[in-house]
C-alpha cells in the first residue's frame, strides 16, 4: 500500500479532479477519502508566535526534578 496526500477539486455534481503523485502508477485504483472539517484547518502563516529564546543550559524537565520523592 502507497501513501499518497494531494489536494482534490469535488465539484457541485461531486465529480474529483486533482492530480496524483508521479510515483503512482496509471490505472484504476481503490482510495479512501478523508474530509477534514472547515473550521479545523490549519492555521495560517500570520499566527502570532512569541519567542522567548532558547533555554538556559541548567534546565531541565526531568521527571527527578520536577516531582519530590513521593511522586508529587
């Protein structure tokens, strides 16, 4: 089985057009079609990003020092 992501084009009378990748050979072929929900795509380029620089080179996030001894 090949993985292929490409964008498809369905229309009103819900024909698909679009284009497979070259890797994929001519011929009929089964597909799965999944259809992400409109209001869950991705965020643009233009989201707000804060950079507070790297980390300071003692930090860390190991569980032994983030937790005391009892686990908490």
């Amino acid at each position: 089985m090949t993985t292929v992501r490409t964008k498809l084009r369905v229309s009103r009378e819900g024909t698909i057009s679009g284009q497979a990748d070259r890797s994929v050979p001519a011929g009929e072929h089964e597909a799965i079609l999944f259809v992400e929900d409109q209001k869950h795509q991705r965020i643009g380029t233009d989201f707000p990003v804060d950079d507070c620089g790297p980390w300071p080179p003692a930090f860390s996030l190991s569980r032994k020092d983030i937790y005391a001894d009892d686990g908490r």
